[in-house]
C-alpha cells in the first residue's frame, strides 16, 4: 500500500512519495493502489497524486535507454540483440516509435527493459496476451490477426499506427519481426523507415 496515509488524509506522507518515486526509478512496470481506492476518503485525489509523482520522475533522462547488452551464448541471442540495437538505434535518430508483433510477448518484454523513449507498439492476435501488455512499461498492446507477407504487415502496421495518430507522414519509425512472419518465430529482423 504505496499511500496507505490517504486512505484517511487528503496528501501523502514525504515517505509514501519517495517510495512511489523510487518503484518507478527501480524499473517498475506499474504501481498499484488497493485500499487507498476502494476504501479510502479520497480515491480520485490519490490517483491524481500517484500520476504527478510517476509523470514528473519520467521526465528525468537518466530513466531512459538503460543498457545492458545481450549475452552471446543466451539462447534467445538474436532476439535479445535486435531488440538491444532497435532501442539503440532508436535513441541515436530520435524514432518516434518501435513497432512489433509477438505471440508470446518476449519481445514487448525484451524492449520495455531498455525504456526506450520511442513508444513501443506491439500487435498480436493473442487476447490474453494482450491483458498483459497494458501493464508492461512503454508498451501499448494492440490487437491484429492479418499476418500476409512481411512487407504488407509492416504496411499495415505503419498505416494502422498513423490512423490513429500514433505517428504522422515523415515520423522515423523501427519494425522488429521474425522472418517468415507467418511462421511466428523469434524476432530476427530489423527495419528503419519513415512513415509515408
């Protein structure tokens, strides 16, 4: 219970804001309030207060881009690389988003640890999985189930994204896929392009 002192009093206690503050600098994906809501006397004013302390220690940079390299002997080595450079990559050009698709979220997983500034746009036709994702930092999980070629999912992907103004004409953009997408395996491929 991250404010357990506003279930009865209107402003936290200097103790409750520093531990809001460091879960969110210790890399936490999401905070929880339980009794501060359901029973509490201020319910709406703890939210409000929570979504100040975690937005004004998300503008800190130190944050962003944490950096830990994969490891070459990992099994999953390709993917943990093209996710670790997409985020790179990313950071260096000032993409606006890193999009892709998943069936077991690893990959959402793998790129959310490197709290990329860029948004994070994964699409899946997994329902449950989707649920998951909207508690993983950075992540915006999106339902999509037309897996064509490569190239036309991409397409898709992009157009979908700028539909509903998640990016505009002329935004950089990172595709991150497995190769042959149809056969959903791991990420092993890398695009960088401009939204047209």
């Amino acid at each position: 219970q991250m404010m357990e002192s506003m279930i009865t009093n209107y402003a936290p206690t200097r103790a409750e804001v520093n531990d809001v503050a460091n879960a969110v600098m210790d890399g936490a994906d999401a905070v929880m309030l339980s009794a501060e809501t359901s029973v509490g006397k201020y319910p709406v004013k703890v939210i409000e207060i929570m979504r100040r302390i975690i937005t004004r220690v998300e503008m800190e940079d130190k944050l962003y881009y944490k950096e830990h390299a994969p490891e070459v002997k990992n099994v999953t080595y390709i993917t943990d690389s093209i996710c670790y450079q997409a985020c790179q990559m990313a950071h260096q050009a000032g993409v606006k988003a890193i999009i892709s698709m998943t069936n077991s979220g690893y990959t959402a997983y793998k790129l959310a640890s490197h709290r990329p500034k860029s948004g994070i746009f994964i699409f899946t036709d997994n329902q449950s999985l989707l649920t998951a994702l909207s508690l993983v930092w950075g992540v915006r999980g999106i339902y999509y189930d037309k897996y064509v070629s490569t190239d036309e999912t991409i397409t898709d992907l992009k157009e979908i994204l700028k539909a509903e103004g998640f990016v505009k004409t002329d935004d950089l953009v990172i595709n991150i896929a497995s190769m042959p997408m149809k056969d959903k395996g791991r990420t092993n491929m890398l695009k960088l392009s401009y939204i047209g």
